[in-house]
C-alpha cells in the first residue's frame, strides 16, 4: 500500500489481455478489468503489440491493427534494438 493517494509506485504493471484455453478473458472487479479498459486508447501499448499480432482482436474493441490506426496522432518513438543474448555454446 502507498502511504498516501497518489505516492509514487514501487511497482506498476498493467496488464492488458489474459486468456485461457477457451479463448480471451473478460473480467471486471474492484482489483482487476481484463481487457485494460483503455488500452484501445494508447499507441505506446498498441504499437508494439500489432507487431506481435497484428490480427488480435481486443474484446469489444476491435483488432489491434484497426485500434492502432485509430491512435494516429499520438507520438511514440522506439527506444531502440535490444539485443539478444547468443544463445549457449554459441558466439555472436
């Protein structure tokens, strides 16, 4: 817990889709709402997905490609490349 509203966080992680074996997770409680209720709304989230899947479908939302389209205007700049460790017993 924070020691008042709006402390500065140890931690933030959002997370942003889950699913199981029969498919995508949708959830709404006081501790969490799956999907992120505004991730539809973020490039910087969005971006990076539509380059892993492209063709995932936020539920109630639409696709991430389409999503993504829709965040047009909003500015984000890759950090850069991180590389990769070589995999063992082999070098780069």
């Amino acid at each position: 817990a924070r020691p008042y509203p709006n402390a500065p966080r140890t931690l933030d992680l959002d997370l942003l889709l889950a699913a199981d074996a029969s498919g995508m997770l949708c959830l709404q409680s006081a501790e969490l709402t799956l999907p992120h209720p505004r991730m539809h709304l973020r490039a910087f989230v969005l971006a990076p997905l539509a380059e892993i899947a492209p063709g995932l479908d936020v539920p109630g939302r639409g696709s991430v490609a389409t999503l993504l389209a829709g965040c047009a205007g909003q500015r984000i700049e890759r950090a850069g490349a991180v590389p990769l460790p070589a995999p063992a017993g082999e070098d780069r």
